[in-house]
C-alpha cells in the first residue's frame, strides 16, 4: 500500500519543545504567565494591533468578543452560511440569532450584498470569516458596518498569513480572533486569541476574561460581574513563543505548498482553487479545490479517488443552516451548491512535491475520467 499523506499537521522543531519544557519544568508561581505574556506581544507585533489576549481557543475568543459588545437576547449577528459551527456557535452563548447569508462563488466568502439585504433594527454584527485562508471584501464590509453602526468582527481562524491590501486579516474589524488548533498555521494544540485595536473594548474583554476581575481592582479575588475562563495555558503558549519566532518561515512554506498546486493544476480548466485578488496575499492555510458543474465531478467521486490512493481530504464546509441546529435556507444557493463538488487538499508545512504531484495526479484523474 502506498504511504499515507495527512491532510494536514503542525510544524513542531527542537525550539518549540524546548520552550514547553522551560514552561513545564519552571513556568510556575511567579513565572506562570511569562510565556502568556510573550506570545501576545509577538502575536500584537506580527499582525499591527494594540491589543491581544490569549484564549483557550477561537471559539472562546469569539464569544468573549461578542460579550465585552454586549451582545445578547433579541439581537441578530449576520454570518456566512459557508462556515464551521465554531464561528456560529458563540452567537447561540449569548441567546443572540445568527443570520445566515450566502457566501460569492469565487472567494466562498460572505456576499456583502447579502449582508446588507439582511440587515434589520435588532442586527448587532457581521462576522466575517475568511475561510481557508481567503479573504473576504473587508472594504464593502466595513463600509456597511460605518453606515449602519454596527460592528464588523473577523473569524481569522483561518488566516493567519492572509493580507488585506497592507493591512493583515484580523486586524481591520472592531475584533478579530485567531486559532491555534492542531490544524493550523500555527499552533499551540489548542489555543485561540482575541485582538482589537478599541481601547475601552479592550479592558471590558480582559475583565471578562478573567472571571469578571477588573484589571485595576485592588480587592483580591474579587470579581466584579460575572465572567469567562478562557486563558491559555503556559505550557501551550511556550508553544506558540516558538511557533510566532518561525511565523515568516511558517506561512512562506504554506504559500509553497498552494504555489506548487497552482503550478501543476492551473493549465487543466474546469477546475478552481483558493483565489488571491490583485492587492491581497493568501496565507492559503487550506487549498481547496472546486470543480464545475460541467465536470460532473461530485464530492464523493473525490473522497473515493482519494481513498483509494491513501489520501486524507477533508469535504468543504457543509452551510451551516442546513445542520440540525439551525433551520434550513435554501435560497443561500452558492452555500449549497459549493460543498458538493469541492475537497480540500493536504497542505502541512513538510509535505514534499512529490506528495503534492501525487495529490495532484488524482484531482487530473478524476477530472480526466469524468
């Protein structure tokens, strides 16, 4: 049988592990946060923002983002339907409803138009999730947030490594929110963080971030309100101290990894990956591939091909209305349509050209079958 190819898996050197070794051995009493601390600062210096604060996971910093905005009962939060339940889920936390919108056929993310049209009196924020790595249009989003007075929020769970026209994905809404699962980029095992550039959203997330304790409270233990805990651990953020030193050399083999699918993919037509518009940069954390209708190519034509070559893919994310949590919305036809003639591709740091021409060769086998 032919060795088996991930679809994905992190980048851990000898630099990582010594780092959670200092942590596990010393990192305790006075030292317990001196790794929290240092993979927030390098954290704020990669992406250009004031703020960040660590957290258990993008989940957590999702929903103490949309907490510290108040967020609650009889609001709405408007969402792509193209999306994993953790950036849906959150909303739920809060007893708020999201609002799921079709995403655009070419960058699978949300449809700024959609957005508008879905835009009522108890709408409170759009999250903008830029899926696999693609962005979507920050510019038309946050002009709808400016004229409505709402808050536009970025899910960059996925993007670490994407740009905005200067600006990296995460830092331009009022928050933005980063993973470190397993999976991505970079990774702490599990591990998220909370970012923002607003002064007073700031020290409401840090207070609800430490169980309700205002910073400059002098009581000890003496929580103001009630709040989360969502901290990172120091073993993990020592991980992500090591990872944030390797983050240049992290996302340029990402971007290797896509270019060499372009280059072997790119000639053959009916089939299309991961876009970069003019202005932008793709950290391409999940190359994904979508076939035309014409092909008649199917998401489980895929899965068997693969299969059947030794191959981990994953499928493209199922519309998250159409789950048993939510009620259906068919009419978000590019969300329903996109899932069933699409794969997402191996894509970790060490994979060798010959497993990406390997992968590739099934996508050309396929497509040269049907």
């Amino acid at each position: 049988m032919k060795s088996r190819i991930l679809y994905t898996k992190p980048s851990i050197t000898e630099r990582e592990v010594a780092y959670a070794t200092d942590a596990a051995a010393n990192g305790w009493g006075e030292r317990c946060y001196d790794y929290i601390h240092k993979f927030e600062a390098a954290f704020r210096e990669h992406l250009g923002v004031k703020y960040a604060i660590s957290t258990s996971s993008c989940t957590g910093a999702i929903h103490l983002g949309l907490a510290a905005l108040d967020i609650g009962p009889g609001d709405e939060i408007i969402i792509a339907d193209t999306s994993w339940i953790a950036s849906a889920a959150p909303i739920t936390y809060l007893g708020a409803t999201p609002v799921f919108v079709d995403v655009l056929p070419d960058s699978w993310c949300i449809d700024p138009q959609k957005v508008e049209a879905a835009i009522t009196g108890r709408t409170k924020a759009i999250i903008a999730v830029h899926i696999y790595g693609n962005l979507c249009d920050m510019d038309a989003l946050r002009d709808i947030g400016n004229r409505h007075g709402i808050a536009v929020v970025e899910d960059a769970a996925e993007a670490i490594g994407s740009v905005w026209h200067g600006a990296r994905a995460g830092s331009l809404g009022t928050f933005g929110t980063f993973s470190f699962h397993g999976t991505k980029t970079v990774t702490t095992g599990e591990g998220g963080m909370f970012v923002t550039n607003d002064d007073t959203l700031y020290e409401r997330a840090l207070t609800l971030s430490n169980h309700g304790r205002a910073r400059r409270q002098t009581k000890q233990f003496w929580p103001d309100e009630v709040g989360f805990k969502y901290k990172i651990s120091n073993i993990q953020a020592a991980l992500g101290v090591g990872q944030m030193e390797r983050i240049g050399e992290l996302i340029s083999r990402k971007r290797a990894v896509f270019a060499r699918y372009r280059d072997v993919l790119g000639t053959f037509s009916g089939v299309a990956l991961n876009p970069e518009p003019p202005g932008t940069q793709n950290g391409f954390w999940m190359p994904t591939a979508i076939f035309d209708k014409e092909t008649g190519i199917t998401r489980e034509k895929l899965q068997t091909a693969f299969q059947a070559e030794n191959i981990d893919a994953r499928v493209f994310f199922w519309p998250l209305s159409s789950t048993p949590s939510f009620k259906p919305k068919p009419e978000n036809v590019n969300a329903y349509d996109l899932p069933s003639r699409a794969i997402n591709l191996p894509s970790y740091h060490d994979l060798t050209n010959e497993e990406i021409d390997r992968v590739s060769d099934v996508l050309i086998s396929t497509l040269g079958a049907a």
